[in-house]
C-alpha cells in the first residue's frame, strides 16, 4: 500500500510529539487508540512532531483484506504527515520507532448503512 503524503484534513489523527525520544517509559503520543467507522471517518494520518527523529510507523497485525503499511516519515517541512485509508473492518495494530518503540491499536468498524439491514 502506498501512504498518502500530507495533511489529509479529514483523517483521525496520530501525533507523535516533541518530547516521543526523551521519555521512553510513556506513550508520547497521542491517542494511542483509535475506534473508526468506514465511510465515515476510516483514514488515520501519522504525524511527526518530534524535532530531531525520524518517524517509523508499520502495521504488524491487519485483519484479512486489510491494507499493510510502513511509513518513514522525515523532518524535512512537509513530510512529516501520512495517512493510510483502513478499508476492512477488523483490529489493526501497528509500531511506532521513535527512536525506542511504541505500539497502537485501530479498531475499525462497519459502516452504519452496511450493518443496517
């Protein structure tokens, strides 16, 4: 699967902020779960805003007919953001290396109108 570079304006958000390599006891980052809904709301952008670090962020469990990713992200003004589109329902787990690592969970639900029926 090939990230999508950028703002992505409507994604659910992950920042990873300023202070991710100085405390690897904690989570520094933000939020380090996600529910979301297809059709609604299922793009998730990584964002870097930790001066200094490279972002690394791969997913390690998807569930079947889900996208995988890997993302590196830069401290270059502008490639600091990707987003992936999560298109089967399911739970999603992915690591962050900042420069230790951390782990996340998506979980990402049916849409309201394909569960309605």
């Amino acid at each position: 699967m090939t990230p999508i570079p950028g703002s992505c304006p409507t994604a659910a958000r992950v920042v990873v902020n300023n202070t991710a390599a100085s405390n690897a006891s904690t989570k520094n980052y933000q939020p380090p779960a996600l529910s979301l809904v297809i059709g609604v709301n299922n793009t998730v952008a990584w964002t870097d805003e930790d001066p200094g670090f490279e972002l690394h962020v791969i997913s390690v469990a998807v569930p079947p007919g889900g996208p995988q990713w890997d993302l590196n992200m830069t401290d270059t003004p502008g490639a600091n953001t990707q987003c992936v589109s999560l298109t089967a329902p399911g739970t999603y787990t992915y690591e962050i290396f900042v420069p230790y690592i951390v782990a996340g969970t998506i979980v990402v639900k049916e849409s309201a109108s394909s569960t309605a029926a």
